[in-house]
C-alpha cells in the first residue's frame, strides 16, 4: 500500500466513484486545502482529500484549480498548465507531468520523486522544500530538459536537485548554479 507524507498508508483507490477522475474533484474543498494543505496532504482532513491518482489530465489547463494537497501519485498530467496556482504540498510521487507548465505556481514542498517532469517548466516558481529525488522503485525524477529560472529555491534544495543525474548541464550551471562535484 502506498504512503501519504508523514508516512501514513494511502487507502485503496477507489475505482467505483465515477466523479473521482474529474475537473470538478480538483474543486472539492479547493480553498481548505489552499490555506491548510498540511492538513489536507497528511490525512488529518479526511473530508477534504483529494485523490486524483492514475488519473488522466494530460493536456488539461488546471489554472484556475487549487491542487494544493492532493494525492496525485501515477496519474497522468503530461502537457498540463497549472500557471500562478496553489500546489503546496501535494504528493506527485511518479506522476506523468512531462512538458508541464507551473510558471508562477506555488510548489513549496511538493513531492516530485520518480515523476517524469522531462521539459517541464518551473519558471518563477516557489519551490521551497520540494523534491526531485528517487521513487520507492529507486527511480529519479526525470529532470531533462526542466527548466527552473527564476525558482525560489534556498540553498539546501539546490544541493538536492543537483544530485539528480538526469538534469541537463546546462540546466545545472546557468538556471540551478549547481556547485561542480567534488
């Protein structure tokens, strides 16, 4: 069984709900989650949850969604626009969300592990707290061709997304200022 943040176990997908792979999920309690998605993300908000995952949204424009606190682990968002949104905290372990556009969205301590962001756009992003590191398959985050300038980014989340082998070089030097290894 697959684990939310904090490490608490996620409940089984629930297939049979016909409205769970919507637009209008995404709108379920939007404004709670934008102002308590710690809450939201970790379970504590049992009515709120949100949970999109192995859904297919590839090509939607979300910009105007609050995925904030959402479990959206394996599901599809490949070519999705979710510019200047509210995206804290949600859990996109191994998502699709290739050539995905969050310019000016609020990421901060999304969880990006094993997701295939190959082109994906981050530009003027907050991104405090993110990661971009391994799956629980052992697989990174795909970071080829992301581009990330103008992020929010402090100095120790550099330090982990420049360990990610799959960032181009010149995503490393100019955009993220990663330090050579030593």
């Amino acid at each position: 069984m697959a684990q939310a943040a904090g490490g608490k176990k996620m409940p089984p997908i629930d297939f049979s709900d016909p409205q769970r792979c919507t637009l209008q999920a995404l709108d379920k309690f939007a404004d709670t989650r934008a102002a308590f998605s710690q809450e939201a993300s970790g379970g504590n908000m049992v009515e709120a949850i949100v949970d999109v995952r192995e859904c297919d949204f590839a090509g939607k424009d979300l910009s105007g969604k609050v995925m904030s606190g959402v479990f959206l682990q394996r599901a599809d968002f490949t070519g999705a626009k979710f510019t200047g949104i509210q995206f804290a905290r949600a859990d996109a372990r191994s998502a699709k969300l290739a050539g995905a556009d969050f310019t000016d969205t609020n990421l901060y301590s999304t969880q990006f592990d094993g997701a295939d962001l190959q082109g994906a756009t981050f530009e003027n992003s907050i991104l405090t707290m993110s990661s971009f590191g391994k799956d629980e398959n052992g697989v990174w985050a795909n970071l080829k061709d992301a581009h990330f300038e103008g992020a929010l980014l402090s100095s120790s989340d550099i330090g982990r997304i420049c360990q990610n082998p799959t960032l181009l070089e010149s995503t490393r030097k100019f955009e993220l200022g990663c330090r050579a290894s030593r």
